[in-house]
C-alpha cells in the first residue's frame, strides 16, 4: 500500500477512535493510535517484501520466481481437470545493438513500454513474466497452441506499429508451446524456448510455434537460443 494511503487510513482510525474513546485517559488514547500506525506500517513492509520477491523492478512483470510457481500450478491444474495451458517465449530482436546504440536507459524504458503493451493484450487470469535480460514469458491459462500463436501474433505486430526508441521500431520473435499432458515443465519452457530459436533462424520478427515431429531438435536446441542472438546484433537500417 502507498504511504499516503497508510496515512489517510491511519488518519480515518484516529478519528474514529478519537470519537468512540473521548472519556478514556490520554495515554490509552496515544497508546491506540500508536498500534494502529505499527500495524499498518508493519503491514506496508510485508506487502513491499512479497512484491520485491516475486516482481521485476524495472518493468513491473513477475519475476522468474514467480513464473516457475506459475508452470508448476498450470501443470498441476491440467493433471486434475485436463484444461490446456500454453507458452509464449519472447525477446527484443537485436536488443544488445540497441543498447549499444541508445544506451540502456532507453533500453530499459523500451522493456517497460513493451510489458506495457504485453499486459494490454493479454487477459487478466494471464500471466506475463521477466525471465531474462530482454526475455520476457507469458502463460496463456485455458489456451491452446493455436490460442497462443493468435495472441502472439497480436503481440509482435503490436510491438512493431509501436515507436519503442522514439521515432524508430523495434521487433520481436516469439516461440509458442502448449503442455503436453505428463510433460515436465523444463520440457515445456525448453519447446517454447527451441520455437523461439527457429524464430530467430527463420529471420527474426516472427511467431514460430513448437514443433512435435523431427524437423528440429527441439530440446537440444533450447540452449543454444542466446548464443545464437549474440552472433549478429547490428540494428538493420
């Protein structure tokens, strides 16, 4: 809560105690006023810790503490009641460049702008998370691969009409995976995560959704996904 909303409510019990307790001595009265302001602080501490625990500070997305709960509570979801879950795993193109290029602050606020966007889109039972420097997730709850790929779409064209560094564009590629039933969260993270890959390898700016025969590797591949987008980095003109 907002220390002016503390305050303001503090000031609200005062009052109100002040009217029910006019007779009592006024160290009873001091005594009152002072635990209700050590509650609401005390109350106001534990709310910032639990936000520090489990959201990002520059962009206001969940952290990736709370993503893997939040795999965890889809896969247990869809072994009780069979409702599909999917991921959409996403990141700047050429976002080192960018910093290299504008500096990080305006790095930095183009990620506020494009969770910003992000939140916009999707719903609120949807979860959009930071689970690296310019990588962002979003668990798409009752939505099927072809569910995620629509809002991802949605998304990268989104971004792309949107002016992120003033007055120029930036895109993103995206990779989507929906939980196989039984399938460990690592594999599904790892799906969306080589999807993304075949983004980059496709050209970047593009939506590409996990593949489930033998075109790809697709586990293999997951890991190499970061070493791939550092290879080329220069901001096309």
């Amino acid at each position: 809560m907002p220390l002016a909303s503390i305050i303001a409510s503090v000031l609200a019990k005062t009052v109100s105690t002040l009217h029910a307790s006019a007779a009592l001595p006024f160290t009873i009265v001091f005594m009152l006023i002072s635990a209700i302001v050590g509650a609401a602080l005390v109350r106001n501490r534990q709310e910032r810790r639990l936000q520090n625990a489990f959201i990002d500070p520059l962009t206001g997305a969940f952290n990736r503490r709370h993503f893997q709960m939040a795999l965890r509570i889809a896969s247990e979801r869809q072994e009780r009641t069979s409702e599909p879950a999917s991921l959409i795993v996403f990141d700047v193109d050429h976002f080192k460049a960018v910093n290299e290029t504008f500096g990080h602050t305006t790095g930095d606020a183009a990620l506020k702008t494009l969770v910003t966007i992000v939140a916009r889109r999707i719903r609120l039972v949807d979860v959009v998370c930071r689970i690296g420097g310019d990588e962002f997730a979003v668990l798409l709850s009752n939505a099927t691969a072809g569910d995620a790929v629509t809002v991802a779409e949605d998304l990268r064209a989104l971004v792309e009409q949107t002016l992120l560094l003033n007055d120029r564009r930036v895109s993103i590629s995206g990779g989507v995976s929906e939980l196989k039933r039984g399938e460990s969260t690592g594999c599904w993270l790892a799906d969306a995560d080589a999807a993304l890959y075949q983004a980059k390898c496709d050209g970047r700016n593009r939506i590409a959704p996990a593949w489930s025969g033998r075109r790809w590797p697709a586990r293999r591949l997951a890991g190499t996904v970061r070493a791939h987008d550092r290879r080329d980095m220069t901001v096309p003109n």
